[in-house]
C-alpha cells in the first residue's frame, strides 16, 4: 500500500507542480517499448531533432544503459494548445519555451520526491542517444493515451496537443493503468490528408522489417524522411522572415486536423 500511496501523491505533485497529465511506467517495460526494439532496423535515425554527433550510428548499442536502481519512470505532459504556438517556437535557448517548463516542471517535482518521499530520482535526457527514452512509448504505458495514426500520442483530454518529459525514481511503484482508448479507429484521419509532404500517404514500414507487431502509425504509414524535409522547409523559412528569426515555427498541421481532445 505505501507503494501505490507513494504512486498517487506524486502523480498529485506534478500536476500541483504545472503539470496538464502525468503518469508512472515500470523502466523494465519501457525498455522494451515498440520504439525500442525497432530501432536497430530503422537505419539512420539523424535528423532534424536528433545530436549532431559525427559518431553516432543507428543502433540498439548506441541507447545508453539506465541505473540499476531506477525502477520507475515518471512522464509529465503540458498541454500545448493551438492559441499558445510559441510553446513550441524554437529559439535556440534550451529548445523551446514549452520544454523549459517541463524541464523546470521535473526538476521541482523531482526536488518534491526527495523532500517528502526520500526517495532518489534520475534525471533523463530528451535524446534517446544521451539517455533519454521514447516519450510517446513510455507515455502509452504511463497511461496517458495512444499512439494514432498520425504516429503521435493522442490523450482524451488534448488530443495530440501536448509535448512530453520524463524522469526515472529508484522506487518499485504500480504502475498507471494502460488507457483502453482509441479514438482513431474509425476515424477518417484527417491528419494524413492535411500532411504537406504527406508524409502518412502510404506504408513505409512493415511488422517484419521492424519485428514488431506495433509500427509506425499503426500500418507503418510514415515516412520520417519526409517529415524531415517539411521541417528543413520551416527552418528556411524561419531564417528567410526577418519577423521570426531565431523563432522557428515547426509544422503542426496534423496536430491540428486531430479532431480528438478539442474543446467545445
């Protein structure tokens, strides 16, 4: 009981703490995420978003190892909403306004931990490469939505709207319930059609090139590739604006044709 009560009132903390939606996964399950298994057969991963790391190569070896003693991984969502699109405006000051909240959000919720659980915590990277983990996997299994057809995280409260962070504790804590939540299933999906690139428009990957029964957008239907040079095109453009240079305004188009999560 001292484990599932440690569970919940932290769940509490990070939404007192700025939190929009919060939720807790074992580290031994998130390791073996959908993501992280098909990594290795993904080829390069480089790319718009990715370390600049001139010896870095693909790989299941190149995913640093955790602490032994981390045996929780808590992910925290802040709602990114259409009306506040300079969350996401990246403006080369630690990445973007919206992740320097969730980073100050983590770093006084992990401060919390310590203060009134006693319990140690780790601090996580955003890049898998540096110690990080794939955010939307761990946030499936941290009970916070699914992934869509858009091959983003869709939550029932804001849809795919949300940007995500995470941090491990060296506790056992139950983890959040999986949601039994699907509101692609019988959606026409709007956001494949809207893609500029369309990057969605037809199946890229299969169950056995990534040997996994969970690939990207549900039938293997994006093309990072393609997505990559939609976002060179939002980097020239921003370079090219003298109003927003040094603010580049990435796409966001299927976020925005997601009919999920929007409010009435």
């Amino acid at each position: 009981m001292e484990a599932e009560s440690q569970a919940q009132n932290i769940l509490q903390a990070a939404r007192d703490h700025g939190a929009s939606l919060a939720g807790i996964a074992r580290t031994d399950q998130v390791r073996i995420s959908p993501s992280h298994k098909a990594f290795d057969r993904m080829g390069d991963f480089a790319g718009v978003g990715t370390p600049q790391d001139p010896n870095y190569t693909a790989g299941p070896q190149e995913i640093p190892v955790w602490p032994a003693e981390a045996k929780s991984l808590v992910v925290v969502a802040l709602e990114h909403p259409r009306d506040k699109p300079e969350l996401d405006w990246w403006d080369g000051k630690q990445g973007t306004p919206g992740n320097r909240q969730l980073i100050k959000i983590c770093k006084s919720l992990r401060q919390w931990v310590k203060d009134n659980l006693g319990l140690q915590t780790y601090p996580m990277h955003y890049y898998v490469q540096k110690g990080g983990t794939f955010l939307k996997d761990a946030a499936v299994m941290a009970g916070l939505g699914c992934i869509g057809k858009n091959n983003q995280l869709i939550t029932p409260e804001f849809g795919p709207r949300v940007r995500l962070r995470s941090f491990m504790i060296q506790a056992e804590l139950p983890p959040s319930a999986i949601l039994d939540f699907d509101p692609c299933q019988d959606c026409p999906a709007p956001c494949r059609t809207v893609c500029p690139v369309q990057a969605m428009h037809t199946p890229v990957w299969t169950t056995t090139q990534l040997d996994t029964a969970n690939i990207p957008a549900r039938d293997g239907s994006y093309s990072r590739k393609l997505c990559n040079i939609r976002m060179e095109m939002d980097i020239q453009e921003s370079e090219s604006d003298s109003k927003v240079q040094n603010r580049i305004r990435y796409c966001r188009k299927c976020e925005f044709a997601c009919i999920a999560g929007r409010r009435q």
